[in-house]
C-alpha cells in the first residue's frame, strides 16, 4: 500500500469481511451482561474472581477476574483469551500459564480478564468444533462465537468502575493469539496488543475457532494483524513453530503499514529460542511493552514475573458444584435463537444499499471496475484485470437490448435453448456463459481441505461473480438496459446476481420451487452466510422492479 488512504480503504473493507465471516455483520444486538462475578480469592496484592457473563440471552461466557489491590484512580485492563490448551484459561505449565498471566497483570496495575474458547472449561453450551453446512449459512460456529464474546468481554471491562475505558489491552497465543488480532482488528477500544506466537505468513490456525467460511479471502492474517495500525501492537515469536520467521518477514511487512502513519515506532517485535508456547520469557516481554505503552514504566525489574500460586482448579471453575442458569439454552436451542434474531435483524432493515452489502460481502461478489475480453470467433473469455479468473462463453454481437444468458450446463446447452434462438434471429447482442464449473469452465476442484471455503468461494458464490462479469462486459459494450436470463438451477444463480448488479437491467429468472429455505439453499445455492445477510427475502427486495 502506497497511502494511508489506500489502507484505510482496504481495511475498512477487511473489517466487513471478517465481521460477514463471523456471522457478526450487522453487529447483533447487545443484550445485558447480566454478570455473576463471584467466589472471591484474596492475597496480599491481588484478588482473583469467577465471572459469568450472558454475552447472547440465554448463552453464558465463564472467566476469572483478576484486580489489583492497594490501587487509586482508575487503571487499565487487559482482555486475556487462551488458546488450545487442555485446561483451558486455567493451563499452568512451563510453556504456558493463563494464571501467572493474569496473576502478573494484577500485581502491576492492570484488571484482566481470562476467558473462555467456546467448549472449554466453563462455556459448555457448544462443543468447541462445530459449524455444518446449515449453521454456515447463518455464520453460526466458533471463531464468530469466541470473537462476539471477546467484544463483549471488552464491554463488561468498560463497565466496571474502575477501568480506564481508554487504556484497554489484548494479549494471548496460538489460538489466543488469533482471537487478540481478530478482536483488535474489529473494535478501536484495545488501544493496545500482543498476539503471541499466531502471526505468520506461513500458517493461519489449525482450528475451526480460527477458520470461518470467507475469512480469508484475498487476505492472510499478517494483513489482518496490520490493522491495529497505528495503536501499539507486539509480535512475539518463536524460531521453533509457525512465527519463526516473523523478525525478518512478517513484522517489516506489519511496519510498513505503520510507517504509513508515522507510527513505526507503535509495532515491536520480540522472538524466543522456544517451541511454541507462551511462557515467561514472552509474558515478560508483553509486560516491558504494555508497561511501556500504557503505565509509562520501563523499569524491568517492576515489571518482571514474580512467583506465582495457582489456585486449585475447583476454585477457579464458575461452575464448580454449580449448574448453568436455569435459563440457559441447550445447543439446539442457541442455534435456532442465532437464526430468529438474524431473521428479524435483517428483516429490519430497509434500505437497499445496505442490503446490498450485506449480500455482496456474504458472497465476496463484486461489480468489475474494467473487464478484459479475449475472441476467437464466437468463442469469447472475459477476466476482471488483476484478478485471475477467466469465464468462457459464446458472444454474438448485435442490437440491443443485449442479453446475458446462463444454462446451468453452459453456453452450449444455452444455445440449443428456442428462446435464445430467437433472440439470434432477432439479431440482438447476446452472450452465452459457461458459468463457473459449468460448460467448457468444468474442470477439476478439490474441496476436500478441512478450511477449504476459508479461503475459496463456493462454486455457487463463483457463479454469481462470472454473471456480474458477464453483466459489466454488456453494459461496456452495448447501451440499454441488458436483459440477464436465468434458466434451470441457473435461475437462483441469476437473482443474486441481478441483486448485487449496480446497473439497471431485466431479470428473467423462473426460481421455480426455491423458497428460500435452508434446505433449498444447502442443495441449490450454497453460500456461506447467505441466511444471515437475509438470503431470499432480501434478494427479493433488491431486483423489484426488474422482473
């Protein structure tokens, strides 16, 4: 990126992108917290709590509250998410300890919060690996989960009296440290982060909890980490897993969107001879950089790990020898309240751009800026510069109105059909498309991969894209409003992509008996997060006036 007004460009997009994969676009509702904070642990310095919060109604969120004693005046907080460790925001090991983390933060001033991934320790309402194909089209599954508890964790810090609201922090590892750069990249209030041992070009999380459908679209999580720019940000590394070239690739790249703003300065890194882990050496080393950033102190020795005592798990547990609100929703129960209020949030919504984004960022479509063409004949390909993709076709040139039209078996099989030979005697433009694995575009595609949508569209969200291209190389080529013909399967490819068009066009699309169910879209237009952008209705809404 050459200017910060690129970047900001580009990061503006990014957070819709993340957001959209996490089912959180449009932000839900906030509901209250409810919090149970209880149990209270007191020593000489510091003081340690069980906290439940109700971060959806009906959904609980365990942790453990950590506050200084003997402060005035109000004091920062740090956001503290665990990875996958086995016992959870309770692991206390060599390689790394949740506990002296928080126990640490306490003795120097700060009020830090530890919590759960979802399906571990205390928040037992889901397992920790789920997300099939009917809760990806509402964005239902982990990583959206853990990341609206994070920002909801930042509200219940907020709201505590003696939290300095401006001066809230984030650090964790592995898939702690994915949760950090997630949140930073989503919510301006973590002034300040340290993901640790995540951040690579190499290896972007072995998780579900770190893999939503659409994540990672033409971006990696080196870009996503660069969007804390230009709040101070810590990159701690270890020669020993993923991050071990981090001081050498990864952190110049991350400066130089810095330096963007004049901030090099704001990013550091520090790396550690060491398997992955968070372990002393590196808490240490986000200790210098927060007590730097944020207490203004650099005096190592104060801000040094001290002897630790871990308390026994029994009483750390929110529930131990205690059950879950009688309130709280079994699994099946949270899903289908994740899907009513999607429904009715989307449903609110009236104003048709903002629909519009909603669709487009589900689908990852987009409107082409320019569209490139190759003939041979009739044979035609067109590709959006830049972009890689290359959509065959048959194109006749000739008057308008022009004409789109699209065979859920290709251009040839669209050819044969007796409406699209009357539109050749007529003499009228018309292009055929081999729509994406269709026709002469079918060709082999391995969808085997664990995150293979991560970071692929669906072959149904590729349709829609090759009919926008095929729709912005009439309206370049031919004046009048082009007609875009859907035929078969190819109908509901259609209506999404007249949804998304900009430009003013005549949509034929018998849909036939698609409903707009999950049923319908699991078997005729897969789509992750096209429930949650309001799947149907709101493709409806969008081509009025052009059937």
């Amino acid at each position: 990126y050459q200017t910060r007004e690129e970047w900001e460009k580009r990061k503006a997009a990014l957070k819709k992108q993340i957001l959209s994969a996490a089912g959180l676009y449009p932000m839900p509702p906030k509901t209250p917290l409810n919090p149970r904070v209880f149990g209270r642990i007191e020593h000489p310095d510091y003081t340690v709590e069980k906290v439940a919060l109700e971060t959806l109604p009906g959904y609980y969120l365990g942790g453990n509250l950590y506050r200084p004693k003997g402060r005035t005046g109000k004091l920062p907080a740090v956001a503290s998410p665990h990875g996958h460790w086995t016992y959870g925001r309770l692991e206390h090991q060599p390689l790394g300890s949740i506990p002296a983390r928080g126990v640490s933060l306490a003795r120097q001033g700060y009020v830090v919060m530890t919590y759960d991934m979802v399906g571990y320790t205390d928040t037992i309402q889901t397992p920790h690996v789920f997300g099939n194909e009917r809760e990806q089209l509402w964005g239902f599954g982990p990583l959206g989960l853990q990341l609206w508890n994070s920002i909801r964790v930042v509200d219940f810090l907020e709201s505590l009296e003696e939290v300095d609201a401006t001066r809230i922090a984030a650090t964790g590892a592995s898939g702690g440290g994915t949760q950090t750069f997630l949140l930073a990249a989503v919510d301006e209030r973590v002034r300040f982060a340290a993901p640790v041992n995540m951040v690579s070009a190499i290896m972007q999380g072995g998780s579900p909890c770190e893999n939503a459908p659409g994540l990672r679209f033409e971006t990696f999580n080196v870009e996503i980490a660069a969007m804390m720019a230009p709040r101070p940000l810590l990159l701690v590394s270890a020669t020993g897993d993923w991050t071990k070239n981090v001081p050498n690739e990864e952190y110049p790249a991350i400066k130089g969107i810095y330096e963007l703003y004049d901030q090099g300065a704001m990013v550091e890194a520090a790396q550690f001879d060491s398997p992955h882990n968070y372990h002393k050496d590196s808490r240490e080393a986000v200790y210098r950089f927060f007590g730097k950033h944020i207490l203004g102190e650099t005096d190592r020795e104060k801000l040094s790990e001290a002897e630790t005592k871990v308390e026994k798990l029994q009483d750390m547990l929110a529930l131990h020898s205690r059950k879950l609100p009688e309130k709280a929703l079994s699994y099946e129960e949270l899903f289908a309240q994740w899907r009513s209020r999607s429904r009715a949030q989307t449903d609110g919504i009236a104003d048709k751009e903002t629909l519009r984004n909603l669709l487009r960022h589900s689908i990852g479509a987009e409107w082409p800026a320019q569209v490139a063409s190759e003939r041979d004949g009739e044979r035609i390909v067109l590709s959006r510069p830049g972009k890689g993709d290359r959509v065959p076709g048959i194109y006749s040139p000739g008057a308008t109105p022009p004409a789109l039209v699209v065979h859920p078996e290709g251009a040839d099989a669209a050819r044969s059909e007796e409406a699209v030979r009357k539109m050749l005697l007529a003499r009228r433009a018309v292009l055929l498309l081999d729509a994406f694995q269709t026709g002469a575009a079918a060709g082999p595609r391995d969808r085997s991969h664990e995150f293979f949508l991560t970071f692929n569209r669906s072959d149904d969200a590729h349709r829609v894209q090759d009919i926008l291209t095929g729709l912005a190389f009439l309206r370049s080529r031919h004046a009048g409003k082009p007609e875009l013909v859907g035929l078969g399967k190819a109908a509901v490819w259609s209506l999404f992509a007249a949804a998304l068009a900009p430009a003013d066009l005549k949509l034929t699309a018998d849909t036939g008996g698609f409903s707009g169910s999950d049923e319908d879209f699991e078997r005729d237009f897969f789509v992750p997060g096209i429930q949650r952008a309001g799947g149907l209705r709101t493709a409806m809404l969008l081509v009025e006036g052009t059937r």
